[in-house]
C-alpha cells in the first residue's frame, strides 16, 4: 500500500485483507488519521482497539444497496475504505484496478510497468 501510494496517477481508495491489524498497522505507519479511513466488517469480526474509526458492519456477508451507496459516497469523500472482505472491493464504482501485492517485489514490478507505460 505505502509503495503504490507513491506512484503518480495511483490513488489508494480501498484495501482488503483477512488481517485488519496487519492493514491497521500499515496505516499508522503512513500517518493516515482515523478519520481518513472507514472499516468494512463482517459481523461481530474486528474488534480493534481505537473506537473512533467509523465502522460499517456487514451482516450475513451481504453488501444491499444502501451499503453500496454509503461505500461508495465516503470513497467519493477520499475515506480510505479498509475491508476484510475482498468483494467490498467490486462494489466500489472508482476502483479501476485491483492490485494483489502481498509483498515488495510485487510492487516494484507495477512500478517498472507503470513507467514503461507511461
């Protein structure tokens, strides 16, 4: 996430992973307030320790209609929509591309392809 951050042209709108905390701790390392982001949960799922991040809790693994309008409004308001969910992700009408960088290298290679391309 830090590293895509610094590519021109790429904006961060939404990360998905399993582990909140390992995406948490991300966050406070790039000194990304609370109030920038918003966590999309499964019920009863993420218990952090910080209560003034906003939650969107998602019963049954269902994303209706009004969660999809909520999503996609506090995205449109720069929120950085942190899921544990990856189908949040297809939801969101700005997402152009989904990026699956599970490590560094991964990166550094969309960067080396993102400057040939451009």
């Amino acid at each position: 996430m830090s590293h895509i951050r610094e590519l021109d042209g790429m904006q961060v709108l939404a990360v998905a992973n399993r582990n909140i905390g390992r995406i948490a701790g991300t966050i406070k390392e790039l000194d990304i307030g609370y109030d920038e982001i918003v966590l999309v949960e499964s019920k009863n799922k993420i218990n952090l320790e910080d209560n003034n991040i906003s939650t969107i809790t998602i019963e049954d693994s269902r994303l209706d209609i009004n969660i999809r309008k909520k999503l996609n409004q506090l995205a449109g308001e720069d929120k950085l929509i942190v899921a544990d969910d990856l189908a949040v992700l297809f939801v969101l009408d700005d997402v152009d591309v989904i990026v699956d960088a599970t490590g560094v290298h991964v990166v550094q290679h969309l960067s080396n392809l993102y400057t040939l391309l451009f």
